[in-house]
C-alpha cells in the first residue's frame, strides 16, 4: 500500500475543523502514523489560534462596506468576463465576414474571367447583319450614321451635333441645338 499524504489545503482544514467525516478520518488515519503531517497540521492550529487572538483588531473594521466593495469586484469581474465572451462573438462574426468577402470575390473573379473568356479585349463581335459596321460622319448636311451596307441615315440637316455617342449595342444618341432659336432636338437611331 503506497503511503500518500494528504494535501495542505485537507491539512489546514483538518487542523481547523471543517473538514468533512470520511476525508477527516481518513486524515486522522494518517496524522497517526506520520510526523511530518503533524507538524503541519499543528502549524496550522497556531496561526489559527494567532488570527483569533487578531480578532479583536478585525472586529474594527467595517464589514459592510468590505462586503460592497467585494461585491462590486465581483460584479465588475463577470461584466469583464461578459464582454471577452462579446469580443469573442464580434471576433467570430468578422472572420464570418472575411469568408463572406471570400466567397464575394471569388465568385465576382469567376464572373470576371467569364465575360473576359467571352468578349476577349480586341476581339471583335460578331455583326448583327452582313457588313453591319456603324460609321459616324459629321458633314454639312449634318450627321451621316451609315450601319451595313444599305442602311444610313442623316440626322440634323444643317446643323452640326453638340455631342455624338455610340453605345455598345450599336445605337447612336446625338443632340442638335437650333443657334437661332436655341431649341435642343435629340435624335436617337438603333441599328436592328
């Protein structure tokens, strides 16, 4: 049978009383057999015995404000403890949102690469009809569009265009100003 001592803490509780009927017997037990233990545990009774001597210097002090004071620590203590575990969930919903980002990007990558594999830069689109270049041409007569080989149109005749614009689905937008009358007319033409 192996020969285990006891803990301090069941020592000093043992030399004070508190501890419970099985490990106090069992304490009792061993106290009978080894001296150094019982050294200990008397060790333990006389700074017992010097704190209640003190006793009359603790009943000065003033308990209730001792009792606030340490129920304001604790207090303080899970309020602290409260916000590392709110830490914890801001930490957690961050990286939940650095894999959302993730995933954003990476499906936004795969849109890029797409629409690049598709419409590769410098390639040119198929036409919409047999020779279905649009051609712009600013004359005296006005705005000559010329889309294919048999489609054409002027607009503005005799004036000259503010601004001219081509979209990418082939329409052309251009807007004249009359210089006598300062009216705007817009014409906008799509090619089919």
């Amino acid at each position: 049978m192996r020969n285990t001592h006891p803990q301090e803490p069941d020592l000093a509780l043992y030399a004070g009383g508190d501890l419970p009927l099985w490990p106090r017997l069992r304490v009792a037990w061993h106290l009978r057999r080894c001296a150094r233990c019982r050294s200990a545990v008397e060790a333990f009774r006389d700074a017992l015995t010097a704190l209640r001597e003190a006793g009359g210097e603790m009943a000065s002090l003033d308990w209730a404000s001792l009792e606030a004071e340490m129920r304001a620590n604790i207090r303080l203590g899970l309020a602290a403890g409260e916000l590392v575990r709110q830490g914890r969930r801001i930490e957690e919903s961050l990286q939940a949102g650095w894999r959302t980002l993730a995933i954003v990007t990476a499906a936004l990558a795969v849109v890029a690469v797409v629409s690049w594999t598709l419409h590769r830069p410098g390639q040119r689109t198929p036409a919409t009809g047999a020779g279905a270049e649009i051609a712009l041409h600013s004359s005296e007569e006005g705005l000559s569009v010329r889309w294919g080989q048999q489609n054409s149109a002027v607009l503005g005749a005799g004036q000259t265009p503010v601004t001219a614009a081509v979209s990418w689905d082939g329409s052309v937008r251009a807007p004249f100003m009359d210089e006598e009358t300062g009216q705007v007319t817009i014409y906008d033409v799509a090619s089919q």
